[in-house]
C-alpha cells in the first residue's frame, strides 16, 4: 500500500480523507482509509519501505507510538494533516497542541501562514511544513456542488418543508453531557484548567437554547436545524424540545458544509466551522448571551461582531444585509486560499513528492516510557470487530436485538460510504489537476 490515510471523527474528518484517496488513486497510487482503533493496534498493518502514514494529528511521542503500532517499526514517512489549526490564546500558552519528542521529525500541512509561522518558532524546521491551504474549505468551491443534497431531498430525508426559511445553529458544546470525571480525564490528558470553559460552556448553552425555543415558537414558519458537535453527547433537553416543537430538529447526520448551503440562516457560537459559511459567502451570526474571555476565545473570534441578546438574534435571522462577523484579513492570515489550485491538489503533490523522494525517510521508535496502549483493551475491540464483521451478533442476543443490530449496521456503514463517496468524486473532479 503506497498511502494510508487515518481519521479519528468521521464527520470531521471522512469527506477529507476521500478526496485524498481518490486524487490519488487517479495518480496511479494505492490508498487505503482507516480508523485510528484498537482493532489496528492490535492486529497492525504493514507499510512498505515508502508508504506514508497520513494521521489526523501528531503531538508526541504517544502518537508516534500509535502509528508505529498500526503500520509496523519500518513506518518511516509520517504526515499530520493536523485536523485542527485554529486555537485560543490559553491553549496556545499550554504548548499542548504543539509537536514534542519524536513528532517534530513529521511532516505537517499548514492551512496558512499563521500556522506555518508558529511551528518554525517552535523549532519545527521549514522542511516539514507544508502550506497548502485547508482541504476542508475545498468543498465550499463550486465544482463540488453536484455531490451535495438538494434542499428538496433534504426535506423529504428529514421531514423538513422545503417551502419555509430554514435557520441552522451549529452547535459546538462538545462537553454537553460531561460528567466532572469525565471533564477530570480530559484535563489530565491535556494539561489545562477546563473547570471555567466548562461552566461559561453550559451557561451559554442554556441562554442559546432558551433563544432557539422562543424564536420557534414565535416564528412557526421557520424550520430550526440544531446540528450538535460530533463529541456532543445525549441530551435530554434538546431530544424533548425536538419531541414537542414540530418546527425544531435535532440533526447529526450531513456535513456542515451540506447545511450551510441549503440554509437561510446560519448560526454558531464557537464553532470554527463559520469558516465554511465564509467561504460560500454566506452571513454567520456568532451568538455570545455570555461574554467569553479572549484568552479562551476562538482565536479567529477575537474582535468580531458578536450577537448578544434574542433582539439581536431576531433581528440578524430576519434581515439580509448583515456583514460577515469576522475581518477578511483575519481569515487569509490563518486560511491560505488559491483560487486556481485546490487545497487537496496541493496537498498530494505534497504527497507524491514525499513518497518519491529517499530523503523524506525518518525513522523512529517507541518510547517505552509512554506506552500508551491496553491490549486488553485491544483483544476486546479485536473480537467485536470479528463478532460483527463475520457474524449476526444480534442473532445470538434477542434481547438486546435492536442495539446490536445497530452496531452491526455501523461495522459495515463507514467502508460503504468511503466506497460511494469517492465514486462520487472520481466522477466529478477534472482530470490532469496537479
């Protein structure tokens, strides 16, 4: 295999992943997508002498491991895609999401120059960065509109009225849900005091939810779309507010990039997803009921007009010559953009220039002192995957059929969707690209 390319958050991550792997394969190379599991730990992949080893992200030495795991102690060209380049001030400080040990030795793409600059002054030497632009923001361009959901077929999917304006909220409370043990394991694991995001995080939510319920309420011709973060965990609040407004859903499924161009209405609170509302040149409310100090802000956040009370937020959602919330010239210094060149084209020539080249090689090696691994763990998830790839597990346990079967549905519908979404885009991106 000349290319493996690992995700970690399928909605985050997925729709990248396949454009990768399908500009080149239409290169001639051989790529496979996988899932950063125990099941791979456990069972390891062998790359080849020149295969390179794409990973979502690459902090230390504990990530090192992990690669090294998956593909086997020869794995000697690693690239992070770094999946998240924008920050805030406080964790900027914390040095966290800054390379470490062995993970300065990676190759790292750089949305822009803000990014690129930040790890040459960590040290990281210019061979290893590459300034390709997000590959995200590639969706947002015109050539891929014949991959999305009409807003028609939209409706019919989610029982929506294609006739009504549709206001969409990305959500980005990601600790909804949290237990105090669980936001305990996340400081841990990141070295910083979440204690005060945490209580400004559910403070916000309660005011922005509060909003939603009364504009709905007020404006029974609008359809509110709630899209919750990926690592938003089951609310009650939300689930009974979706049950008895006829007018509010609660939807996960789609990319935000699909709601934001079929929407009249975009709305966030600190999701860097505005980004894509930007780039498809459509208004993005930020609504802050509470004021978030700037060291903990979203960097790109900093100084931007912000909506902080349901007068505003009626008023912004019922007009249409609102100006975009953020200045232009924040937004090139952390986004390089080309208008002629795709960020996915310039981040496989990348690739192929790494896999053709001897020099890229870097060999390294598992510190034990940072074994971050159970293997335990991993027989687990290693017989569940079996159980449910080569057998109806739902068959065996009646009682719990539904859950199961469930289960088994997404054993197998992540392959499917790689497998039809890239057909999708072998079909619509040109030829001869590089």
């Amino acid at each position: 295999m000349d290319f493996y390319i690992c995700y970690q958050h399928k909605q985050r991550e997925i729709d990248n992943a396949c454009l990768i792997k399908t500009e080149l394969e239409r290169r001639g190379y051989s790529v496979k997508i996988i899932y950063v599991s125990a099941v791979h730990r456990l069972v390891g992949l062998s790359a080849g002498p020149n295969s390179v080893v794409v990973m979502p992200w690459m902090y230390d030495d504990i990530n090192i491991n992990t690669a090294l795991k998956i593909f086997g102690r020869k794995t000697s060209k690693i690239v992070n895609l770094r999946s998240e380049q924008i920050s805030s001030e406080v964790n900027l400080e914390s040095g966290f999401e800054f390379p470490k040990g062995q993970a300065t030795e990676v190759y790292n793409i750089c949305w822009g120059n803000k990014t690129k600059q930040r790890l040459l002054d960590r040290g990281i030497k210019e061979k290893y960065l590459l300034l390709t632009g997000a590959i995200g923001t590639d969706f947002d361009r015109a050539i891929f509109d014949g991959i999305y959901y009409s807003r028609y077929q939209l409706s019919q999917k989610y029982n929506l009225n294609p006739d009504k304006k549709w206001l969409l909220f990305i959500s980005s409370f990601s600790y909804s849900g949290w237990s105090y043990q669980d936001l305990q394991k996340e400081m841990d694991r990141t070295a910083l005091d979440l204690s005060d995001f945490y209580k400004l995080s559910l403070e916000s939510k309660k005011h922005i939810l509060q909003w939603l319920e009364r504009f709905s309420k007020e404006n029974p011709d609008v359809e509110l779309i709630y899209r919750p973060h990926p690592a938003e965990k089951h609310d009650s609040d939300i689930l009974s507010m979706a049950k008895v407004k006829n007018n509010f859903h609660v939807i996960s499924e789609c990319s935000i990039n699909q709601w934001i161009r079929v929407c009249n209405n975009i709305n966030t609170w600190y999701s860097t997803s505005i980004i894509d509302s930007y780039f498809l040149n459509k208004y993005c409310a930020i609504l802050r009921p509470v004021s978030i100090p700037e060291p903990i802000d979203v960097e790109i956040m900093v100084g931007a007009t912000f909506v902080t009370t349901y007068d505003e937020f009626l008023k912004v959602n019922t007009k249409s010559d609102n100006i975009f919330p953020i200045k232009k010239e924040i937004m090139s210094d952390f986004y390089s953009f080309d208008p002629q060149t795709p960020s996915y084209i310039r981040i496989c020539n990348e690739l192929e220039k790494i896999y053709k080249n001897e020099e890229s090689k870097h060999y390294y090696s598992i510190n034990t002192t940072c074994y971050h691994y159970s293997r335990s763990n991993g027989i687990i998830y290693l017989m569940f995957y079996y159980l449910c790839h080569y057998f109806k597990i739902s068959n065996l346990f009646p009682f719990k059929n539904a859950t199961l079967k469930s289960l088994e549905r997404n054993a197998y519908r992540v392959s499917q969707y790689i497998k039809e979404f890239c057909s999708k885009l072998n079909d619509l991106l040109p030829k001869n690209n590089k």
